[in-house]
C-alpha cells in the first residue's frame, strides 16, 4: 500500500465522534430512514446484529442523562441529520429530548436481534412497516440499502463480501507502518494532531463534571496521588480515564475515534500524547508516534474486525504502546518487541458492552502499553516459546485477531446472554 493510501486510509479510520459509537450508528441509521420517509415515522422497528446490540445497551447517550437504544433512536428520528455521521446528537437540547421521552412512552419503538445478516455490524431500520428502510452494515457509517418516497434507491448489500476480500488484499504490515509513520513527509501527516486536540480537550474538559465511576478524578486526588505518585504513569492513566469516564457517561463531548471507536481513539491518542509533553519531545516526534499509534491499531482491526468479542482497547493500548516506544527512542524491532509484549499480557480480554466500567479496562490496556514500550527498549520481549508469541510479530498479531474474532465467537453469545437476562 503506498503513502496515498495510507494517508486516506487514516483519514477514513480517525474521525470525530460524538457519544458511544454503537448507538451513534444505530441513530444515524434511523436518520437515513426517515430522510427517506420525509417525515417523524409513526413506528420504526430497529434489528441489529448481536455485537451491536451489547455495545449500545447500557453506554450513556450524549445530553440525556439516560443510556441505551431507545433514547438514541427517538433522537436520531427527531434531530438527526445523516450529514452529521458519528455526531449525530450535536443538535440534542432540552425540547428534543422532551419530544425524544414522549416518543419512547407512547410505544413508538421496537428493538430486536437480525436474523437477516452475519455481519458483525449490522442495523436495519424500517419506518412504518416497510415505508422506508436503511440499513449500516460493517462500518459504524456505511449505509448499504436506503429506500423511500422522498430519496433514490440505494442497494449495496452485494458488495460486502467483495469489499471484505478487497481490504484483505490490501493489508499492511508492521514493518510498513513503522516505515511509513517515521518517514513519511512531515506535512502530509500534519493532520493528526486534530486527534490530539479533540482528545486532550475531552480529557480536561471530563474534570469539569463527575461522569461515571470518575477513575481519572480518582487519580488524580490525594489518594490517587498517594498510591500512584505525581509521575508521567499516572498522568498517563488519568488523562485517559478522564476522557473515557465523559465519553462513557454520555457527555456531549467529541473525541476523534479510531476504527469506529471512540475510546480506541483516546487509548491510541493519550498515552503518547502526554508522555511526548512531560519527556519533552519535538513537535515532529509527538506528530509520528501519534500515526504509529492510530495507524497500528487500524491495521490490527483490519483482520479482527469493527466489533468482536476482544475488548478493543487492547488493539488501542498495543498502537499507544508502538507510540510510546519510539518516543523513548526505540526502532522498529523495539516496537515489534513492544507489540509482542502486549499480545502475551492482553490477548483475551472480554469485551462486554460499551459503558462507564470501560474507563477500568481503558487504564487497564494504557497500563500495560506503558510496561511493554519499558521492556522493549530495553530489549525485553516475550518469545516465540511463549503462548501466542512467535518470531514474526505479524503472525503474532494474526494470532490475537483469530482468537477474537473466531475463538471467542462462543464467549460473544454467552456474553450477550448474561447481559440480556440479568435479574434486576
């Protein structure tokens, strides 16, 4: 894959997000159905494949104060706009969400699993029976059937599985990332430092109120400090927490995402953002950790998948890890080196739903992409005679990926099965 590809590979993959990405995709299909209807639907029935539906139940919905579908989708039939994409509920205020209540009380809205699609993404939204229909597939924005009155047909289901063997074919690896990130052109890569205004804005702007269980508030007081000191580590741990505590909570905050994640966004981004700051690197530096960072993560997506049962702040942690080892000054086989040391310590981590608790999981992945970067530059990496680890480091990342994304299709549905019959 050559630079230019690259460049809009990142482009598609880093973009701003308003809320938990899952509910924003299922508002934001909800909004291209009644575009095409024209008009507020009397019904909209909502059929979402599994992983869509754990990852949207219990995460809070930006401006609401309430968490899960059903507020998402009355928003996204009554303020929505398609043009918005992931910032769907920007235009969320007192009076929608007034009109959003009263939407869900008179019994306007349905919710159930797909029997239609294997996806691992999927939303199917249908207005009024069958007046008009659009449906999201594989990615948080990539609307594949759009039909009604008021727009013309847009029919892209076949193409999925072509579009899937397509992005196989152009695969990155390891070795081109760290190519690409510490030799490509300053100027073309400029870009990315929005992700590091968007996330440290999210970061600080989290300490203004008390969101969540407030992990990243949690540090950084006297007991925090007691137990984890005033040290580059726990800056690291709280700015992140900070922005995953807002994000997870419902803040009407935007962050830059990654893959479709917001909290992979602030995981890949944080980390080496703050280390950059208080380990005085140059501009240039923080600028190509920060890609190392965003363009690892995609490409350890690219093979697991958008959703799937392994927690994905393990992909963001593994990037921020790459990260932080080339701004302690570490080359290409450190950075391996530091990709192996957090497959052997993360691989295998549950995903279950986006909410609040992800902050601890979030800390949990930044923690261990801090230890594995020390033990890389110095050399240290866990070896080939050890679990999942071989010599090549891409192999060792196929190896994560299969695991989560066909190993752990049995744990997904039992997941989901726990949380869909918990006594209250």
């Amino acid at each position: 894959m050559d630079n230019a590809h690259i460049i809009e590979l990142i482009k598609k993959e880093v973009v701003p997000a308003v809320g938990c990405t899952e509910p924003a995709a299922v508002a934001l299909c909800v909004a291209y159905a009644c575009e095409a209807l024209g008009s507020v639907p009397e019904k909209i029935d909502v059929k979402l494949s599994a992983n869509v539906l754990k990852n949207a139940m219990g995460v809070g919905i930006p401006g609401t104060g309430m968490s899960g579908l059903p507020i998402a989708i009355a928003l996204g039939a009554l303020i929505g706009k398609s043009s918005y994409q992931l910032e769907v509920f920007k235009d969320c205020n007192l009076e929608a969400l007034a009109a959003a209540k009263k939407y869900i009380a008179e019994g306007r809205i349905s919710i159930g699993l797909t029997a239609d699609s294997d996806e691992m993404l999927y939303i199917d939204v249908r207005c009024n029976g069958s007046e008009s229909r659009a449906i999201i597939a594989r990615e948080h924005t990539g609307l594949v059937y759009q039909e009604g009155p008021c727009v013309p047909l847009v029919d892209r289901r076949a193409s999925l599985g072509a579009e899937e063997q397509e992005e196989a074919s152009e695969e990155l690896t390891l070795r081109q990332v760290f190519d690409f990130a510490t030799t490509v052109p300053l100027a073309d890569i400029e870009f990315i430092n929005e992700s590091r205004r968007l996330n440290e804005a999210a970061s600080e702007a989290a300490l203004e109120g008390n969101y969540g269980h407030e992990l990243g508030k949690t540090l950084t007081r006297p007991m925090g400090k007691g137990i984890f000191g005033d040290t580059i580590f726990s800056h690291i741990l709280s700015a992140t927490s900070n922005a995953c505590d807002a994000r997870m909570a419902g803040a009407m905050i935007p962050v830059m995402s990654n893959s479709g994640s917001g909290n992979q966004g602030i995981a890949a981004t944080l980390p080496v953002v703050v280390f950059a700051r208080e380990n005085h690197n140059t501009e240039e530096e923080l600028t190509r950790a920060l890609v190392l960072s965003h363009l690892t993560a995609i490409y350890i997506k690219q093979s697991l998948g958008r959703l799937s049962a392994l927690c994905g702040c393990v992909v963001a942690s593994t990037g921020s890890s790459c990260g932080l080892t080339y701004l302690m000054g570490g080359g290409y086989e450190q950075v391996a080196a530091s990709v192996k040391n957090m497959i052997a310590n993360l691989a295998g981590m549950v995903c279950d739903g986006a909410k609040p608790s992800c902050a601890l999981k979030v800390s949990s992945g930044v923690s261990t992409a801090v230890l594995s970067a020390m033990l890389a530059v110095q050399n240290h990496s866990v070896s080939s005679y050890e679990g999942l680890i071989e010599d090549d480091v891409d192999r060792c990342i196929h190896n994560m990926t299969r695991l989560g994304s066909m190993g752990m299709r049995e744990t997904d549905k039992m997941v989901l099965d726990i949380m869909t019959h918990k006594k209250s």
